[in-house]
C-alpha cells in the first residue's frame, strides 16, 4: 500500500486510519481488481456490468486468495491470510487485466 498508505497514514484523521489498517490486511490482488472494477465499471452498461462482475467472480474462484481468507477467517480462525501475491507492487497489471477477460463460451449471456 505504499503511496495510497502514506497519504492515509498521514491523513490526520481516526477515519483515514481505520480504512488504511482495514485495506492494509486486505488481499493486494482483490484490491487492485477492485480498483480497476470501479473505474471500468463506471462507464459500463448495466448488462456490461453483469458481465464483467461474473468473469470477476469465476476469476476470484480460479485464483489463490479466495480460499486462502476463508482458509483464514472460517478454517482456521488464525486471521493471518498468507496472500499470493503478498504487496500490490508484486500483483501485475496482467494479471488484473486476465481477470476481466472474455471466458469465450462460458461467458454470462443474456
């Protein structure tokens, strides 16, 4: 979280601070496809939405960090998720980007 973290950190505010320490444990690919979600999706259709929502959940079921918090939060109960990658400097835009990719046949219709 290094440049949003250090505004936050820095911010002055309790408000600022709980966001940034929720963020900060927070799995760095699911935040960056966050991220990218809202701003793609904010000049998006609502059918286009739909579309880019259901290839973002079948990508959060192909990937590692889904399992690994309810591993975390439900499993265990240890509240120490072990993300892959573990920074947002590690996750690649290519891999964000593969996440809203078209899933050819199994792709949501309508």
């Amino acid at each position: 979280m290094s440049l949003y973290g250090a505004r936050w950190r820095h911010a002055g505010t309790r408000q600022c601070s709980t966001a940034f320490m929720t963020l900060s444990r927070m799995s760095p690919t699911s935040l960056k496809i966050t991220h990218q979600q809202l701003e793609a999706g904010a000049a998006l259709s609502l059918r286009e939405v739909l579309v880019m929502e259901y290839r973002l959940s079948q990508a959060c079921m192909r990937g590692h960090d889904f399992y690994e918090g309810v591993r975390a939060v439900l499993v265990d109960k240890d509240q120490s998720p072990r993300w892959s990658p573990p920074t947002l400097e590690e996750v690649t835009q290519q891999s964000v980007d593969q996440c809203f990719s078209s899933l050819g046949e199994k792709d949501l219709t309508f």
